[in-house]
C-alpha cells in the first residue's frame, strides 16, 4: 500500500498548518526522513498528544533519519537525553535534544526548557519536547509544532500528524509524489 498523506486546512489561529495521514510506522519514518532534512539548528519542536501516541517513536525515528548514532528512547525519568554526532566535522548533522516534561509543574519545565536554550547555544541541534504545554510557553516559543493522534478505526498503526509553524513558517518539505494532497492552506 502506497504511503497516502492528506493534508486539509484547520481552523486555527496558525499562520501554517498541513495535517498528515500516517497509515503505518512507516509512514511515521518518512515524515521524520524528510523533516530531518527540513530542519535548523536552533529549531524548537513541541510534541504533542496522548500517551501512546507516538512522539517517542516519531523522535526515535528522527534521531535514525539525523543518523545519529543513538537509539531514541523515552527521556520520562532522566528527563533529558542528548543525541549527538559522533564525529561533528564528518557528519555535518544536526543535534538532538530530547525532553518529556509529563511529571513536571511549570517551574520545572521552564528551567528545563532554559536548559535546552542553552545547550543550543553550544550546540547545533534541535530542541525536541514532549509534553511541552508542562512549561505554559507562549505558541511562539515553539518553531513546530506536532500533534500525534491514533485513529483506531483504520488500524493499529494509523496515526494523523498536525504539523504547525506558529512562528515565521518556512516553506514546507516537498511531500513524496505518492502524496495524495485533499487541499492545502497557503500561509
Ligand atoms: N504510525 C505510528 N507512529 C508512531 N508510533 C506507532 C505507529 N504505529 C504504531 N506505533 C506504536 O505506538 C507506540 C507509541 O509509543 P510511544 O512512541 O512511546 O508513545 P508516546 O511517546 O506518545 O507516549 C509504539 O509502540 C509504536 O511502535
Ligand atoms: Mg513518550
């Protein structure tokens, strides 16, 4: 089966907004391949949804797509996990940075989160949080925004993904030709 992405547009306040139909784990993989490759260093990403909807596995699968040479895994009890490159001159990739702020009150997702703005200061990476609204940032903190929800009734492995630029929105990456696009909102 062919990967088959749709994108619609959303009432929302957003300048920018696409949302994806991501029928298998696959399809989540090829969503983090080509936003690797659309990412920049000082990049903000807020991730969000219920438990088990996949942010862990959609960071883990960026984390391969940068080709760092860690497995992603869930950062709920050490709070940050740091995905570097081994050798930064060969690799010329991206940095992760990768936080769950579920158990954290506000004050301690912000001081986390302004340990994450300096960590990028030193490093050319990107900032990867889930559970982001923990720290009650303004939307603008945030570069993108991912909205991961199940969909049940088209299978275990269907997920839609809402990809959101609050901010300056850049020109999305170029969808894979097997995108089907339903209608697409022009910032
Ligand atoms: N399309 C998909 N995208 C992401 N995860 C998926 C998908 N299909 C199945 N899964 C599974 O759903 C589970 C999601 O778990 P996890 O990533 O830890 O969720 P979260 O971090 O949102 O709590 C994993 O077992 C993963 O293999
Ligand atoms: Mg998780």
């Amino acid at each position: 089966m062919p990967l088959v992405y749709q994108t619609y547009p959303l009432k929302s306040d957003s300048p920018h907004t696409v949302c994806l139909h991501l029928p298998t784990l696959a399809a989540t993989q090829a969503v983090a391949n080509l936003l690797a490759t659309w990412l920049q260093a000082g990049d903000t990403l807020a991730l969000q949804g219920e438990m088990g909807s996949g942010k862990t596995t959609w960071v883990a699968a960026l984390v391969q797509a940068l080709q760092l040479p860690h497995t992603a895994g869930s950062p709920t009890y050490t709070l940050v996990h740091e995905y570097v490159p081994s050798r930064r001159e060969a690799n010329n990739t991206l940095a992760v940075w990768h936080s769950d702020w579920y158990r954290l009150e506000p004050a301690g997702a912000q001081a986390l989160w302004h340990e994450g703005l300096a960590w990028q200061d030193e490093t050319e990476g990107v900032l990867v949080v889930e559970w982001p609204q923990r720290a009650q940032l303004p939307l603008q903190a945030w570069t993108l925004c991912l909205a991961l929800a199940p969909l049940p009734a088209l299978g275990d492995e269907a997920r839609s993904l809402t990809l959101t630029q609050p901010l300056q929105p850049r020109p999305w990456p170029e969808w894979p030709v097997s995108c089907r696009v339903v209608n697409e909102e022009t910032p």
